[in-house]
C-alpha cells in the first residue's frame, strides 16, 4: 500500500480540498445555527427605524426599550387600490408584523408590473397590499408610519415616514437601507440633514391630492411660498436628491399610500 504524499500535486489538491470542505460545513454551520438571531435581530432593527421616524426614540436604545416602546405601535395591512384596511389572513399571515411586502412584490399574484411612466420610484413591480404602523390615541390615529422605497443613484433606499394625524405633516423621516456615495447620497443618515423634516407638508390640501413635498436644489430659502414642501437637496449629489423625491411622489401619490392617507383625514382609517 503506498504511502499518503501530502507534498504531491495529487496530496496537495486533496488537502486542499479537505480543508474547503471542512470550512463550507462551518460556515453552513455557523448560518444555521445564527439563522435565528438574524431573524431576531433583523425584525428588532426594523421596529426601531419606525420609532426612530415617528420620535419614540432618539440615541442608543436597548432591545428591551425598544419592545417597550413598539407596544404603542400596531401594524396594520392595507389595500392600496382601496385604501381599506384588510385582514392579515388576506396575505397569508396571522399577524399584520409578519407580512413582507418585499417579497409579495415579486410575486405577480400579490403585486403588479408598472410601466415607465409609473414607476417614477424605480421599484419596477409594486404589492398590493402593504405594512403600515399606527399610533392612536382615544381610537384616533395620532401618528402613521408608511413604508417607501425608491431607486437613488446606486441603490434602492428603504425608509419610513412618519405623519401626523392630519396624513399630511412630517413628524420624521429616515431611510435604513440603501448602497449610496458615503459624503455624497449618503448624507440621507446625516443628523442635520433629518433633522429638516419635522413640520414639513406633503400635500396643499386647497389645491388637491398630489404631493408637493421635494428635495431643493441650493437648499430652501426661508421667504420661499413653498418653504413648508421642501427640504435641503443633498450637495453633490444631484440624482440621489432627485430619487427621493420621486420615491416620495410614488408612495404619496395614487399608486402608493395616496386613498389611505384621504381615509385618515376624513376619518374613515380610524377604526380599521
């Protein structure tokens, strides 16, 4: 019986190929195991960028302040052709927190195709029904909390926007996932930048429904008429201030939350 070579061509791809597989069953191991934690934590993520975008929390925030605080918030699913709040049943779920509307995205039963002049978002399909997050107060909402994605100059941006109860004025905004230019597009984390968004309208009533909130090139003047519909446009960074305008227009419009939002106002959300 010959003896093993380890320093042959032959021993040598051996070895090689012993130590991959060795390190692939780790690896495939460790995601296993840590699958849990990541779900965990992933939906721990995205409940602390709703609080942050409604003000519930600023700083660092433990886990357990955060569940705390997320107990004011109830998920609700909603019917974008309608405005109408469905059952979580309706998307398969039992609990409105564990539907993923990303998902139902790529999927043609729950979801539509848009055609260029629609998709001003860059989402190419659009769900159906999708996640919102109220915070009421004697059976009235007193702040929503809508989801909206859109396509900046490398990414897609995902967010939340926070309104008051009128459905029309910002109480915050801040996206928490996107791949932009770190000093350029992505100055969307930046504090001072943020921070512009309070207080802020989304749509003239008196005149109609289309939004009117956008991004301002050379950043807003103070005597400006339009001063409450805009915000600092991002220096340097020309089409990624013009993706969030746009991803705002889409999910504020009548392809995104735009029915909801009138149920708001005339009261008709209230008691979904």
């Amino acid at each position: 019986m010959s003896r093993f070579n380890k320093d042959s061509v032959s021993g040598t791809v051996i070895v090689a190929l012993a130590v991959c597989l060795v390190c692939s069953i780790i690896v495939s191991g460790a995601a296993v195991i840590l699958k849990p934690t990541q779900k965990v934590n992933s939906v721990l993520n995205v409940k602390q960028n709703i609080l942050r975008a409604a003000n519930l929390i600023t700083g660092p925030v433990t886990a357990q302040e955060v569940e705390e605080k997320f107990s004011l918030v109830t998920p609700r699913i909603v019917d974008l052709e309608t405005g109408e709040y469905v059952d979580p049943s309706v998307v398969g779920v039992a609990e409105a927190i564990n539907y993923d509307q990303f998902r139902a995205a790529k999927d043609p039963q729950f979801s539509k195709a848009l055609a260029g002049s629609e998709d001003i978002a860059g989402i190419k399909r659009r769900e159906r029904y999708a996640t919102v997050y109220t915070i009421e107060n004697e059976g009235q909402i007193d702040r929503v909390i809508l989801p909206v994605r859109g396509y900046g100059l490398w990414s897609t941006l995902y967010g939340f926007l926070a309104l008051e109860g009128d459905a029309n004025t910002v109480v915050g905004f801040g996206f928490y996932e996107h791949a932009e230019t770190p000093g350029l597009g992505g100055e969307v984390d930046n504090p001072n930048w943020i921070s512009q968004w309070p207080g802020k309208k989304i749509y003239d009533l008196e005149e109609g429904a289309e939004p009117k909130i956008h991004l301002v090139k050379g950043g807003v003047r103070a005597n400006d008429p339009e001063a409450n519909y805009g915000v600092d446009a991002l220096a340097g960074a020309t089409l990624t201030s013009r993706g969030i305008t746009n991803l705002l227009h889409f999910w504020l419009g009548e392809q995104g939350f735009q029915k909801y939002l009138e149920q708001i106002r005339s009261g008709e959300a209230s008691n979904g």
